[in-house]
C-alpha cells in the first residue's frame, strides 16, 4: 500500500495525486487482498519463459523492468550490465501496439540505454497478437470460459472482448484497435458462431475523449436486448492485476448483477502452456526470422 502514492506520481509523470486519488486508489488495492499480483506474476512469467527458451538450446537470463514501479527499468538495465550481459530481447507485456501502451516502454529503454551508454544491444518484440500459440492461449482460456455456465444457457452466451481505453487523439493512428480486432477476428475463426463485441475498460479521468464503447455501455445494451449471460474476455492484458481483480471482478459483476445479468470472465493468461510457448517462439523469431513462426 505504500508504494500506491509513488506509482501514481510516476504515472502522472511528476504531479503528485490528491490525497483523494491516492485513497480512491488504496481502497480498490484493499478491496482485492491489500496488494497487486501483478509483480510476482510478471516474475514467474520470466522464469519460464527463460526455463523454456533454455530447453531449445539457448542461454538466456530473464529479467523484469517496470515503468511506474519496482524493479524500475532503470534499476534492471544497470543489473543487466552489472551482469555482464551485452545483448537483450525486450518484451512489452502487452498485445497491442500503441505510443501509450508499448510505445511507451520502448521509449523508456532507449532513453535509460542513451542516458547509460552502457553498451547493451536490445532488440525489441513488439507483435505477438495473432501469434497462433497467443490466438490458442485465448481460445482455451474462453472454452474454459463457456463451460463455468450450465449447459443450456451456452448458446445465449455474448463475448465482451477488452481492453484498456486509451486517450482518442493518442491512438488514432496507432494500431491499436486495429490489433485487437485482428487477435479477436482470429479467435473467432477457431470456434463455433457466437454472439461477440469489443469494448474498452479502465479509462482514465483524464479531459481528453476516449475510445470506446465502454464496458458498461455494452452491458447497457445488452441488458436492453434482454441477455442474461456474458462472458468477458480481457484479451488485452495478460495477467491478474487491478484492472482484471477490481474493474472486472468487482465493478463490472456489481453493475451486471444490477442490470439482472450473469457475468463471467476467463481465466489470466498468466503462466499458461500456450501463451509462454508464444513468447518464446517470438524471441526465437526475432532471433532467426526463419525460427519460430509455426511453433
């Protein structure tokens, strides 16, 4: 709890939020057990992916470097060259490209790697959202999905596939919208005809229009049209943390169940078979080009 006040600061990138920000903040935190899963998630993640990249006959060491909170990548880039280590893939753990989603780490690394002028050759992955492994990862995790609802309701069952809401005039030409619906056209390939839509969740308060529709809006319109059962997909994020254990599981399931909704979500990709397999074979990729791209 105490690291909220320094995370948002960062994220404000220098403002100091309101103590009102901080204990809005704070409470959601306390809401789901007092901490972010996120972290120790994030480290996991690196460890298989290291162990699985191992066992094709590299020698990789992994490391995490956050943003907004420790271990900074700043922190991490000097670790890396305390260790000796002269080359680097980098991995934004995020599926769709944006200035504001991975954009903005990559920008970060460069500029501590300018500022350091440590020597350290990194090479970034930056598409792995129609990866056939990462497109597998999600199918799995929505058959999983549909089957937590008896099965005579199934059939009436919508998709919600989300993702963060970023400021409109940020990514109007980013191809971020454009990536998630092509991760979500080709889900929708490997399954039976069901009724879907895309929406956008966890907007900042921020003046600028954001894009949409919203999560709630769709709920809305939904509930108009008399649907009982939804199942949401959080294709844009890639492990539990706030915006999946309190947007989702406590904001949006209060707002279904007043709307006479029930409201499901998949399971986090987190550490799962086929999500890592796609992490790794887009390194192996990046790599050798010819390397990774039926695996």
């Amino acid at each position: 709890m105490d690291e909220v006040e320094p995370f948002l600061t960062r994220l404000f990138r220098g403002r100091k939020p309101s103590r009102e920000q901080i204990e809005r903040v704070k409470e959601r935190y306390r809401l789901i057990g007092g901490a972010s899963p996120l972290p120790g998630i994030t480290f996991e993640q690196a460890k298989v992916l290291e162990k699985k990249l191992n066992q094709e006959g590299h020698s990789f060491r992994s490391y995490v470097g956050m943003r907004y909170g420790h271990p900074l990548i700043e922190e991490t880039l000097k670790e890396i060259h305390r260790d000796g280590i002269r080359e680097a893939v980098a991995i934004p753990m995020a599926p769709f490209r944006s200035r504001a989603s991975t954009g903005a780490y990559i920008e970060e690394v460069i500029r501590i790697q300018r500022d350091l002028e440590n020597g350290i050759k990194i090479s970034f992955i930056e598409r792995w959202n129609i990866h056939p492994r990462f497109i597998d990862a999600v199918g799995e995790k929505i058959r999983e999905g549909l089957s937590a609802f008896p099965s005579g309701e199934r059939s009436r069952v919508h998709l919600i596939f989300t993702a963060h809401s970023l400021p409109k005039p940020i990514v109007e030409k980013d191809p971020y919208v454009k990536d998630m619906e092509a991760s979500v056209e080709k889900i929708l390939e490997t399954m039976e005809p069901i009724p879907w839509h895309i929406a956008f969740q966890s907007r900042g308060s921020g003046p600028e229009e954001w894009i949409g529709p919203d999560v709630e809006r769709i709920l809305d319109e939904l509930a108009s049209q008399k649907v009982k059962e939804v199942l949401l997909v959080p294709i844009g994020f890639v492990s539990d943390h706030i915006e999946i254990l309190y947007d989702i599981d406590i904001a949006f399931h209060q707002r279904a169940e007043s709307l006479g909704m029930i409201l499901k979500r998949t399971r986090s990709l987190n550490t799962s078979e086929s999500f890592m397999e796609a992490l790794a074979s887009a390194v192996e990729r990046e790599l050798n080009p010819r390397r990774g791209m039926g695996r």
